[in-house]
C-alpha cells in the first residue's frame, strides 16, 4: 500500500524551477530514500510534503489525504524532524516530551513510557537535554516526532553530525519502527553508505529531477560488467599474458592478485588463457560495485537521458 504519493510535483521560485514533474510512491512498513548530491531538491521535497512550502504544479498525497487541499488531515498521520531536532534544553527530555504532548489530543502518560522505550531513553530521559549528546537529542527528536502514532515518519539528515555509533544507533531504530509500526519512513542524505544499510529503496533525485527509483539490492547488480580479482601464483606474468591477448582491459596488481573490470562472459575466457599459459589461478572473485559507484554511474546515465 502506497501511503505517500507525490503526482507531478514542481516547484519554482523567482523563476527557478528547484523541482520539476516529481512522482513518487511510499509504501508502509519501508525505509524510503531520497538520494542524491547537495542542492538536488532533496530537503526542499520534504518541506513540500510537510506544507512548510506550497507546490507550484501537481500534488502530494498522504493516505489519500491532500496537502493542498486537506492540509490538517493529511498532516495527523506525519512526524517529522526537517534538519535538527530543536528542545527546550534548560527541560529534560521527559519535560520536553510533556510540553510537547500538550499540544497533541489524547497523549498519555503511558504513551510517551512507551515511546522512551522504543527509541531506547530511559535511563537519561529525565536529564536536561542540555547533558544530551548529538545522538541522544536526535533519539528524543524521534520520540518527540513518534508521540501520535504517525503512519509517516520523514527525517531529514538524520545521522547528519553523528560519530558512526550514533548513525549505527539511528539506522537501527528506523529499521525497527518500519517492520514494527509498519509505517512509512522516509529520508534524506547524501551519506551512501549509510544509506545503503537504512533503505530498502532508493529515488535518485538530481537537479530537482528523478533520475532513477530502485531498490538497494537492485542498486548494486544492474551494472552488466563488474570488477574481478584473479589468485594468481605469478601476478606479473599473468598481468603480461592478459594485457598482450586483451589490450582494451586494463589489468590492475593489488596485493598480488590481478583485477580487471570485464563482463561476466569473458571470465572463463581468461581462466582458461591464463590456465594455458601456465599461470597457476588459486581463486576468482567477483568484487561487488560500492553503491557510491553504482550512484555516480545512475547520475552519469541520468544526464544522457
């Protein structure tokens, strides 16, 4: 079930178009990407899903609900954190939280109990955020954001100045609400690594344009050719044999193995020139393409289109 969608969304201003013909589906119980280089229209896509922006042209469905058109409605079933979570830091965060649930309808005590649990808080919830680290206030954002049960939960940055047991801690407790909560998260970056171990899908978003939607796993296979290291006894004379029957492919020595970027077909085809030639192979293995390499190859491919 799509819970998000965004038809034909622009938007311009002064005459510059910052987004243009965006179309997206969000499905529950996913963690949603927006990816793509600074200044790509990531965060300015959130703030329109969140109504801090009007839309130009099109519109932006959350359960059916139109922004444009029933704001209130649709805006019940959102949390959001647009850049950095902002508290009262003099409060603590269990303070923060109450101040907070006062401005909600039918928020319980019980109920923020149970958020603090879930974003793991309770045993410093009730410190003045002051004594907070970058990561707890980013966890006291999300629990702050999670308080009325929202079907849609949209982060913007979220490990954004967090050491990697922050970003570890993030990625986990949004993988946990999706399959848990089944809600829908959404969020953006520019961190790939991070956000190949967060996402189940990817929108590559470059110059306020769509240029691809995948999925994580599908992100890393769709290259046709892919980087190969060859076990080999003698690398040099190996590397000689290749480079003298396959000119065009370059043949790499990394710590007495041979590498080269071929197609799948033409690996037995090697194996058996250097088995020939005596060139003894103890393994072969193909190196799986880093998502930052498949992203910038989505982006070359996008600016073909």
């Amino acid at each position: 079930m799509e819970i998000v969608q965004l038809v034909n969304v622009s938007k311009v201003i002064n005459r510059t178009t910052l987004i243009k013909s965006l179309s997206l589906g969000i499905q529950e119980g996913e963690v949603f990407g927006l990816l793509g280089p600074n200044g790509a229209g990531k965060t300015t896509t959130i703030r329109m899903i969140v109504g801090l922006i009007s839309i130009t042209e099109g519109d932006i469905f959350i359960l059916n609900k139109s922004v444009k058109t029933h704001y209130q409605e649709a805006m019940k079933n959102v949390g959001a954190i647009v850049e950095n979570p902002e508290m009262y830091k003099f409060l603590s965060g269990y303070d923060n939280l109450i101040h907070y649930a006062r401005m909600m309808n039918g928020i319980k005590k019980e109920k923020i109990s149970e958020i603090v649990e879930l974003v793991g808080l309770t045993d410093r919830i009730h410190d003045k955020v002051k004594t907070y680290s970058l990561g707890m206030r980013q966890r006291l954002g999300l629990a702050q954001s999670l308080l009325h049960d929202p079907k849609v939960l949209i982060l913007d940055e979220p490990t954004n100045g967090l050491d990697p047991a922050g970003i570890r801690e993030i990625r986990d407790y949004l993988r946990k609400l999706a399959k848990e909560k089944n809600m829908a998260i959404i969020v953006s970056s520019h961190l790939l690594s991070e956000m190949e171990m967060m996402c189940d899908r990817f929108a590559i978003i470059q110059n306020g344009k769509l240029v691809d939607v995948q999925a994580v796993s599908e992100l890393t296979m769709k290259s046709t050719t892919a980087l190969y290291e060859f076990d080999v006894h003698e690398p040099l004379k190996g590397k000689n044999i290749l480079e003298e029957s396959y000119p065009s492919i370059p043949v790499s020595i990394i710590h007495s193995t041979l590498q080269m970027t071929v197609e799948k077909e033409q690996v037995p085809e090697l194996i058996k020139l250097l088995v020939e030639s005596e060139v003894k192979i103890y393994g072969v293995r193909v190196k799986e393409q880093s998502l930052e390499e498949r992203f910038f190859e989505v982006l070359k491919e996008g600016e073909n289109t």
